[in-house]
C-alpha cells in the first residue's frame, strides 16, 4: 500500500513539474525541458535497442548452426552389455 501511495505522488508531482505556469496558474513549467531531454534520448535509446537486438540475433543465428550441427551429426551406436 506503501508504494501505491508514494507511486501515485511521484506521478503527481511529475504531472505538476511538466503542467506550463502561466496557463493555469501554478506548475513549473518543465514541459519544454522534459521535451527536449526525449529529443536528445530517444536516439541514444533507440542505438542502445538496436545494438541489443543485434547481439540477440547473432546468438540466434550462432545457435541454430549449432542445433542443424547437432542434427545433422550421425548418431553413435550404443554399447551392447558390456560390463
């Protein structure tokens, strides 16, 4: 319950801090930082994504030659009771 109340009073001053002072009369008007700050990250996210999702397929595609290995490799006789 705890961190439903805290959650919803950081979302409440977020909302605040982004809300333009002039318009209605109170907030910090943040809205234009806030917009930049996205411009700037979105890129950067967006490289960082990327970067992950190339290293996610070259695993795929390194693991797929290694099961079609596996698969197309004879398979041994098993040893008949000799103990």
């Amino acid at each position: 319950m705890k961190s439903l109340i805290i959650g919803i009073v950081i979302l409440a001053a977020a909302a605040f801090a982004i809300i333009p002072g002039g318009e209605y009369g109170f907030g910090l008007g943040w809205g234009g930082y806030v917009l930049n700050f996205l411009r700037g990250g979105v890129p950067v996210i967006a490289v960082l994504v990327g970067l992950i999702a190339a290293f996610i397929g070259i695993a795929d595609m390194k693991d797929r030659a290694e099961a079609k290995k596996e698969k197309s490799k004879p398979q041994e006789p098993a040893e008949k009771g000799q103990d």
